[in-house]
C-alpha cells in the first residue's frame, strides 16, 4: 500500500505533467493544503470518508487559530477534490489497486471519492454573486463605444495629445472585443508579440500563464498599425 506521502509526490508529478496546465504557486499550495489534511486525519487518502472531508473543511482555521475566510476554506476544499480526483483517475497499478476493498473471500468492491457530492463552501456566496453580476456590452454598445472613440480620432477640434490617446484606445478596446482579452493582457503586450504580416498575436495569459496564438482581424490590424505610427 502506498503511503500518503507517495500518494502526493505523484499528485504532484501529475501536476507538472505537458498537458497540465497549472501554475507553481497554485501546484504549491494544492500540495500544502492536502498535506495539512491528511495530517490532521492520520489516516491513509483511501481511508477517509466524506464526513471526515466536511468536519475538516468545517472546522478548518487558520494556522494562527483565528477563523478562516469562506473563499480560503474553498481553496482548501478545492486542493482535496483536486487531489481525489486524481486518486481516483490515476491508471498506475499501485493506486488502481487501492481504489478497491479487498475482501477476504477474494471479492473485491470499488471504494467511491469521498469527494464527490460536497457543495462549495462559498455557493451562498456564488449564488449571490451569480444573481447580481451584471451583463456585459451588447455588441450593439460595444459598436457604440468604439464609434465614439473613432470620432474622437477624426475630429477637427481634438488635440494630437486627445487624438493619440484616442488612437490608443481605440486599438485596446477592439483588441478586447474582438479577441477577448482582459487588460491586464492587453497591457502586457509588446510589439515583438504582434506578427502584423502574418496577422497573428503571441500572447502570455495571465490568469492561467498559458501561451495562446489569436488571428487578428484587418481592422485591427490597420488600428494597431495606425497606433504604432
């Protein structure tokens, strides 16, 4: 039987695998969180049932013994269904053979991810949330605000300082539009990202620091190239 130790160092290599994308400080902090848990059980991962799983999370405090936040307990929770979720999807032989009771008669019944089923610890929170964010731009509104901005441009009474300000935005909000970058993306773009020639865009995604290649459409093209001037 493997030991939770082992147990995590492949969760971790799991994490690090190509077609995972996961970013260290979260690999990190995965990683400490179902280590804190499985401490506190002293049980082998395999062992544990859900309740153990809710009366954790529940009583979870912080390491000064002051009490937890409710989205800090949900990244806590979230690292456990992570790491079940790998125990119980891993083909390697060791832990295929734990995922099964091993009856002394030679039957064998399938143990179920302790888990599957726990609600969020923030869906209130969630719900909440969901309920009262607001839509986005229509693309009417959108057509809009970049009409405006294009105006601007063109206009006889704006300064060059206004026009290039303009000029600017107006390349930054088609950007977002079109392609549907946040601006912390937008704002980290260099020159050397853009394929003008061959209209493609090179860029780091922030949220999950995963490269992505985007077409770029002629009219942004021709903003880009306007703004460069």
């Amino acid at each position: 039987m493997l030991s939770n130790e082992q147990l995590i160092k492949m969760y971790k290599m799991s994490m690090e695998d190509d077609f995972v994308q996961v970013a260290d400080y979260t690999k990190y902090a995965r990683v400490k969180f179902v280590e804190r848990f499985l401490e506190s059980t002293g049980q082998n991962a395999f062992d544990i049932t859900q309740n153990t799983i809710k009366k954790y999370i529940k009583d979870l405090k912080r390491e000064d013994g002051l009490e937890m936040n409710v989205d800090t307990k949900q990244n806590h929770l979230s690292a456990i269904k992570t790491f079940y979720n790998f125990l119980f999807s891993s083909d390697e032989p060791e832990v295929v053979a734990m995922r099964f009771h091993h009856l002394e008669n030679g039957q064998v019944i399938p143990k179920s991810d302790p888990s599957i089923g726990i609600k969020s610890v923030n869906s209130t929170k969630m719900a909440l949330a969901t309920k009262t964010r607001k839509e986005g731009l229509t693309k009417a509104e959108a057509d809009e605000l970049l009409e405006i901005v294009r105006k601007t441009i063109i206009s006889p009474s704006s300064t060059e300082r206004v026009k290039f300000i303009a000029t600017r935005d107006y390349a930054i909000f088609l950007m977002m539009f079109s392609i549907g970058l946040r601006i912390s993306d937008v704002s980290n773009i260099k020159k050397t990202d853009m394929d003008l020639e061959n209209k493609q865009l090179h860029v780091l995604i922030q949220k999950t620091t995963v490269p992505a290649v985007f077409p770029l459409s002629d009219i942004l093209v021709a903003a880009i190239k306007e703004y460069n001037k």
